[in-house]
C-alpha cells in the first residue's frame, strides 16, 4: 500500500461512513484543497458518495476555527432554507461529523480533514456553457449574502487574514519582486510594470465606506453547484473564506472567473476579454438575487469590484510565481504566470470597456 492510500485508510476509519467502501478517487479542480470522492455501496440504498477533503493548512492556519465558522453559518443558513420551504439538504453543505463527534480529524501527520455529504445530480462548472447557467450562479451567490445579512459578522473568524485587502497585497507583491528569490522577474517584467503603474487600483476601495457584510470571498463559478434537472444553481460550497467583506468584492471575482471569454489558464490572449453579454446577464442576476440588500453606493461600485478583483487576482497569481509557487496548485512550471496574464488582460479590457460596464450596472439598478 502506497504511503497516500495508507493514510486515507487512517483518515476513512476514523469517521462512521456506513456500507462497504467501493471506490475513493480524487475529486474537482479546486486550487486549493485535496478533495476525494468516496463512494460507499450500502445494501437497499445502493451507492452512497461522500466527499473528503484535506484541508490546506499551509493556507488555513487555523482549521478549527474554520471548521467553527462553516457549521455556524451553514445551521444559520438550514433554518434560512426551511423558513423558505427549501430543503437544507441540497441547498447548504452538511458537515459530518468523526466518531469522536468532531468536525475534523487530525491525522498522524497533524493534517486535517473533513467529510461533507455528497450533493448528487449537481454540477459546479469550471467555465460558462450558457448563460443560464451563469445567471444562476449570479441568483445563487446573490441569495447566499441576502441569507447571511442577519448573520452577527463579527463573530466569525477572519480564515486568511487581508484576504481581499488589496492594498495590503499591493505591498507583498512588491516584496516578492524586491527579493525576486528565484531570479524570475527579468522574464516577466511587463507583467510586472503593468501592476506596478495601477497601485490606485489596489488602493481605491480601502478609501471607500462600502458597508461591510458576511461575504464569501471566492465566488468562482465552480463553487456553486448547478442542479442537472431543474438548472438551478442550488448549493455555495467552498466555505472556507466566508468572512466579514465586501458585496462588490464577490460581485468581482464571478465576473473575473465566468465573463472572461477564456478559461483562468489560457495562453493565448487573443481570445480573452470580458464579455459583456455575460457581464449583464451576472449583474441582472447579482442584484436580483441579493433583493434590495445592496445599497444604491454599492451596486454603483460593482464595476469596480469586478476591476479590483481581477486586479487583485493576476497580482496573486504573479506574486505566486515570483515567490516560487507555494500557494495555489499548479499543473506545469509557468502555471501561475498563465494565470496571471489572463488576469492582466481583462483587467485591461475593462478599462475600455469601462463605461458599458458602467452602464449596464445602471440599467440593472432598480
Ligand atoms: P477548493 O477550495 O480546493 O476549491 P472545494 O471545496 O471547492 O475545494 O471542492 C472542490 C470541488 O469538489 C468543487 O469544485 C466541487 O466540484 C466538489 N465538491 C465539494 N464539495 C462538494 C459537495 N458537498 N458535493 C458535491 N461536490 C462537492
Ligand atoms: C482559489 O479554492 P478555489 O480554487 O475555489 C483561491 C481564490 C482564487 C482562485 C483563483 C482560498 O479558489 O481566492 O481567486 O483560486 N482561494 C483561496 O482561481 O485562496
Ligand atoms: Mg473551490
């Protein structure tokens, strides 16, 4: 037995999943934790699929209390779903607990782990197929901040501190260039000047009193399953940033992922922009789904949200390259560096897009 498989029999046995373990593959394309589906065959039930993750401690510096926020908000969010005569089952993530009545299992190794049940018949795309499918997404995450509006923000754990402090990322990123460890700067310096010559952009919403709300703060398209029948878009998973933050910063980071023309990794540039199609239809969809929580302040700042992220987003990216790829997972060496021009480019197509943009957030504010 490989040192991997004996471990996640270590990790397996220490939770009650019930029937006979018939496969466990890993799972998604998330960048950030070591996801499994587990799928177990229980006799009258047939199959049973379960998903394991392993939680990224290299990220998530303490998974206790993001364990602790995930299961306050998602039983804030059951009751939210059952007064709407929705069924928390599929709508919101359930937590299954260890044999020790626990939301995690710390293993051998001090890594940590959690089980969730399996929301089946569902999809979380990794790109736009149709519109619908985006103006679900758009409803879905709309709806998750207009549940959460009552939720006390300030109880929850803050998972990665200055997540989406722009400002505060501005500066590590100029670090990483300053010491440049792995000697790759020289070979990405438009990159870099580009970033450098917009700091306004990184500084512009740390000036602004934008209202500070429960948010999720990664709000890419995969992270909300879509219903294979009805084509709702059913469930936010992916709970681990929700934190005190702001709307037009969630706002953003869909329209980074889901308008752009390309998918997050594509090398050729020509086919990337941000679509402004799919711009509107996830702004009808945002505001219809947040229903009058937003203020008229932010629903005119959603454009920028959408900037900022981007923004934000290609100077992670960069920042992960030039620090020698430590944070998000990548598939080949210049992984990040991809990434990172997909994010550069749109972000230089809104500033010519600016004023539809502009525009179309208008139109849409009722
Ligand atoms: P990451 O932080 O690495 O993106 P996610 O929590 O988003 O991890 O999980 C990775 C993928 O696993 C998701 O994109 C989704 O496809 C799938 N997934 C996660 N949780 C569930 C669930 N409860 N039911 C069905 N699929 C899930
Ligand atoms: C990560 O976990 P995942 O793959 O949904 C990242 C986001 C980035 C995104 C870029 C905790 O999202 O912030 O926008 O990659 N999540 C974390 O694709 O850093
Ligand atoms: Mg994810």
């Amino acid at each position: 037995m490989t040192k991997e498989k004996y471990l996640l029999k270590e990790v397996i046995s220490s939770f009650d999943f019930v029937g006979t373990l018939i496969s466990c593959e890993p799972y998604g394309s998330g960048h950030i934790n070591d996801t499994f589906l587990l799928e177990y065959k229980i006799r009258h039930m047939g199959v049973v699929p379960i998903i394991l993750q392993k939680m990224n401690t290299n990220i998530f510096k303490q998974p206790i209390e993001l364990m602790e926020n995930i299961l306050n908000v998602t039983a804030f969010l059951r009751e939210k779903i059952i007064e709407n005569n929705g069924d928390p089952e599929r709508e919101t993530l359930t937590v299954i607990l260890n044999k020790q009545g626990l939301p995690f299992y710390k293993d051998s190794h001090n890594q940590y782990w959690r089980a969730y049940h399996f929301i089946t018949c569902a999809t979380g795309y990794d790109e736009v197929k149709c519109d619908e499918d985006f103006y679900q997404s758009a409803l879905a995450f709309g709806k998750f901040q207009r549940l959460l509006a009552d939720y006390p923000a300030q109880t929850l754990h803050e998972t990665i501190p200055d997540f989406h402090n722009t400002k505060a990322r501005f500066k590590v990123f100029k670090e990483a260039v300053e010491k440049d460890i792995y000697g790759r700067a020289k070979d990405v310096l438009t990159e870099i000047q580009f970033i450098l010559e917009r700091e306004d952009v990184a500084n512009v919403l740390t000036d602004m009193q934008l209202p500070l709300r429960v948010t999720h703060n990664d709000t890419k398209l995969n992270n909300v399953l879509i219903d294979d029948k009805t084509h709702q878009g059913i469930c936010v998973i992916d709970l681990d940033t929700v934190m005190p933050g702001l709307a037009i910063n969630d706002f953003g980071d869909s329209i980074r992922f889901g308008a752009s023309t390309g998918a997050e990794d594509e090398k050729d540039l020509s086919l990337i922009q941000c679509d402004m199609h799919l711009f509107e239809v996830y702004t009808k969809g945002f505001i219809e789904g947040c229903d009058g929580k937003l203020t008229d302040e932010e629903i005119k700042a959603l454009p920028l949200g959408a900037k900022v992220m981007t923004f934000e987003c290609g100077m992670r990216f960069l920042t992960d390259y030039l620090q020698g790829d430590t944070y998000f997972k990548i598939r080949y060496p210049e992984h990040n560096l991809d990434r990172c021009r997909t994010q550069l480019k749109l972000v230089d197509d809104m500033e010519k897009k600016w004023d539809t943009m502009n525009e179309i957030v208008s139109k849409h504010n009722k």
